[in-house]
C-alpha cells in the first residue's frame, strides 16, 4: 500500500522537499556562523582582581625538552611538580596561553574538598591532605583556612604552585599558546612564535581542550557564573556558613563561601556554548538571577550587591567525573580533565597521578574507563544544552559514581 | 523489444489518503512543541514552523478550531516556555 512517504515524488513535491532540505541547511549553517565564536573570556575573577603576578617570558624559536606540558593551571603546574620531585634531572616546560590561573583554576571558588562531583572514588581521598602538604613544603602564601572548611585563594595558590614548579627546574612560559599539535615521537607542538619537540605531551587544559583536538568526544567546556559581594558587617557575615551549597534543582546548586574582605562568594549555573565555546557573549539576567538565589536563600545578603562578576568555562565529561586517556599514534600524549568544578583539589591530586603514568604507574582505573562519546556539532550543542536544561528544570539527574 | 501492448504504469499520487488531517497534524505539532521545549536549536524552528502551518491551514479553511487552539496553544506556549528558560536563566 502506498504511503506518504512511498508514494513517487511529483515535480511539485519534489520542489517543496528540496526548498525545505535547503531551508534546513541554510539554518543550521546560519547558526553556525551566528554561535560560533572563537574569543575567550577574560579573566575578571576576584581573586585576579586582587592584583596580579607578573608574567613570565613567553617561549620564542625552536625548542626540546623531555616533557612538554600544555596549560599553566593546577593540574598541569601539579604535574611538573610531581614529575620534577621524581625525575629532578628532567627538563620541563610548561606552556600558558595567557597566565597562569587563567582558566577555570583563576575563576573559582577555591573550597577544596575530597573526591569528585559525584562521590569519592578510589585515590581522591586524601586531595585536600596533597595540595595542603604542596603548600607547607613550598611555603605557598594563598590566604589558606584550613578549619572548618579548607579554602584558599585559587589565583595566589597557582602562582605559588608556578614558583614551586620553578624552583625545582621547571620553565614556564606564559603568554604561549598552542596551535597546532604534531602526532609523532617526538611530539611536535606549534605556537605563534615557538616549535617544541618533547617525546611525551601532557595536554592540561581541562575545558579548553576540545579546541586543541584533543579529546573533543570526551571533554567539553560549562561555563560557570560567579559573583562576590561588597563588605558584609560581622554581625550578618557570623550567620552565613562558610562553605555554602543551596541545591535549585535535583542536581544544580548554588555553592559558595565567605571571601577575603569580609565578603561572600557564590556561584551557579553551567552553560555549554556552540563548538566549545570558550567566550561568554553576557547575559542581563545572569547576575540578576545570581543575586536573587542568594538573597532568597540568605535574606540579609539582599541589601548587598555584587562588586565583582564573572564566569569561566570548566572541563566537563558526560558522566561529570574526570578522565584521563592518551591519544596520538604513539601513545605518547596524555591529557585530564573534567572535574567538573573540583579542579583545585582534584587536579592537584591529578598532577600526581599524571606523573606517575610517565614513571610506568597506572592511575585509578575508573580515571581510565570510557564515557559515552559526545556527538560533533550541531548535536553536540542540541544533546549538552538539552542535558543542562533538563537539570536545571530538574527533571534529569546524573548516575551518582559507586 | 516486446510486441505485445505496452505497459501502462500507474503513477501513485504524491500523497495519499493516509496523510494525517491538518487537526491531528496540528495537534500533534503542538504537543511536540510543548513537550520538548527545552531542546535548543530544533524546537524553535519547530515551533515557529507549527505556528506558520496552522495559521496557513486556517486562512485557507483547510483546518478545525479544535486543531487551531491546539497546533497554536502548543507552539506559543513551547515559544514561551523557551525563550524563559534561555532568557531568564534559571539558578
């Protein structure tokens, strides 16, 4: 029996089927060229706000070293630490985009926790105990509270980690960006203005990587919001607690804490921008929204604005935990990411983990496992965005990690 | 080469008469663009296309007032539901 969709094609129909294909295209391809934006948010975090570190010398003409690492952040300052403390005779480089700090490690929050987003798995036990052990032995200055709630300022503990780093032998360059990275032994990575030539390539760049090539299937970038406020008199400040966790749905929450300056910190949100996104194009309601759920859930916040806003991207996986794998013909470029908003603490521990692989060791298998493979574009912004609205309707919750 | 009569083939229409009617088309339309209003990208043009579908159906008579309220109850109400979710950011 003859259907609609069976039935021949008339000249007509034909016609009306192609201008609705080509309608379909010309959308989709708009949107593409609308959405797609290659800029990168500043860095406006408070924390940077608070003065920032002279930059280091960028890295110019060819070069060799023994191991290259991508992204001055605490996963890959960690890294060079670990591996150096190891292998002291090792020549190490890191490279930065812009500064140390810039990415997710600079924006956030700086309460450290054991574990991950979604439990404590194996070997995330002890992350706090690692990165406060990283600070005494360096002698790291990062306004650190250790009781009741282990927090630091994020941007002073990275550049204390970049010092460290330094002093045991480690060259880090700022102002160094990637573009292009050589498959091969050794591994050939191109910037702007430099050639390096290393046999292994630690790629630690968390949210940004998928705008390398590296692990797009696995790795995507969130952008996250937060906001501090002004000076809070002691008197309101005593009843703010200091490590702040308001859920808004099943699985989205409001997180936060009491700030240097007698301020409060808070943060929410996730927002998956097309093609990895890696700017934030603003948004009128965002600090807005931001500024009601906190005065909602603390009522005597509500007469204190924000004096300082941003957002960054974090690294996220499909299942929210991180990851580590290697890709390359060889086997020799690693990367990890993913923390999905534990990064101090987690990529602390990863930077430990990372150097362990390079000295044969095997990192927690569940680091190593698979992830469902996200789509490339346009269903990567249709399946993440859809995800992300769902959680934030609640009507989605993520498997909790056993 | 045959010699015998040619074959006449019959061509089948373009549509037949199992094709939805413009009430349930709508209808249809409408509860999809309600239901998924939350995935980006596809379900404006959707619901916009719904809109766009009823409202031609209605101008030529073609449509009921039960799928009119329905096809645009839907597709508006998705619309909305959609522009709130990406503009006023729920945290």
């Amino acid at each position: 029996m003859d259907t609609w969709f069976s039935s021949a094609l008339n000249r007509r129909a034909f016609l009306k089927s192609a201008a609705l294909i080509g309608a379909g295209g010309a959308y989709l391809g708009g949107a593409h060229l609308y959405l797609k934006d290659d800029r990168w948010t500043p860095n406006r975090s408070f924390w940077v706000s608070r003065g920032r570190e002279p930059v280091s010398a960028a890295l110019v003409g060819e070069h060799e070293t023994d191991l290259a690492i991508i992204g001055g952040g605490v996963t890959g300052l960690s890294t060079a630490i670990h591996v150096l403390l190891r292998a002291p005779a090792a020549k190490v480089m890191v490279l930065e985009a812009r500064h140390v700090g810039f990415g997710a490690t600079g924006r956030s929050g700086g309460v450290l926790g054991n574990g991950t987003e979604m439990g404590t798995p194996a070997g995330t036990e002890d992350n706090v105990a690692l990165a406060i052990a990283l600070i005494d032995r360096f002698g790291i200055g990062c306004d650190l509270e250790r009781a009741p709630v282990t927090q630091l300022d994020p941007y002073r503990y990275v550049v204390g980690l970049r010092r460290a780093a330094e002093s045991l032998g480690a060259s880090v360059h700022e102002g160094s960006r990637v573009t292009g990275i050589g498959d091969g032994s050794p591994v050939l990575i191109r910037g702007d203005r430099f050639v390096l030539r290393s046999p292994r390539l630690i790629v630690a760049t968390n949210g940004y990587t998928p705008r390398l090539g590296v692990a797009p299937e696995r790795l995507f970038p969130a952008h996250t919001a937060a906001a501090v406020t002004g000076p809070v008199p002691p008197e309101i400040l005593r009843d703010i607690p200091d490590s702040i966790l308001v859920m808004t749905s099943r699985e989205m929450y409001m997180w936060g804490r009491k700030a240097p300056g007698h301020r409060v910190l808070v943060g929410a949100g996730a927002e998956y921008f097309y093609d990895n996104g890696l700017y934030h194009r603003g948004d009128p309601f965002l600090f807005r929204a931001l500024h009601r759920c906190m005065a909602k859930s603390f009522p005597p916040l509500a007469a204190f604005p924000f004096q300082h806003t941003w957002t960054g991207p974090m690294g996220c996986t499909a299942d929210q935990e991180p990851v580590i794998g290697t890709v390359g013909s060889a086997g020799n470029i690693i990367y990890c990411g993913g923390y999905t908003g534990h990064g101090i603490a987690m990529g602390t521990k990863a930077g430990s983990f990372l150097a362990g692989m390079l000295h044969g060791e095997s990192p927690p298998a569940w680091m190593l496992r698979r992830t469902l493979d996200i789509p490339g574009e346009p269903l990567r912004y249709i399946a993440v965005n859809t995800i992300i609205n769902l959680m934030n309707l609640g009507l989605f919750s993520m498997p909790k990690y056993e | 080469m045959s010699d015998g009569p040619a074959a006449v083939r019959e061509i089948p229409p373009a549509s037949s008469g199992r094709r939805p009617s413009p009430r349930a088309l709508a209808c249809a339309l409408g509860v999809v663009s309600l239901g998924l209003f939350f995935v980006p990208l596809l379900t404006p043009v959707l619901q916009i296309g719904t809109l766009a579908y009823v409202l031609r159906a209605a101008w030529r008579g073609e449509i009921d007032r039960i799928g009119v309220v329905a096809g645009v109850t839907g597709a508006g109400l998705g619309l909305l539901l959609f522009l709130a979710l990406q503009l006023l950011w729920i945290v």
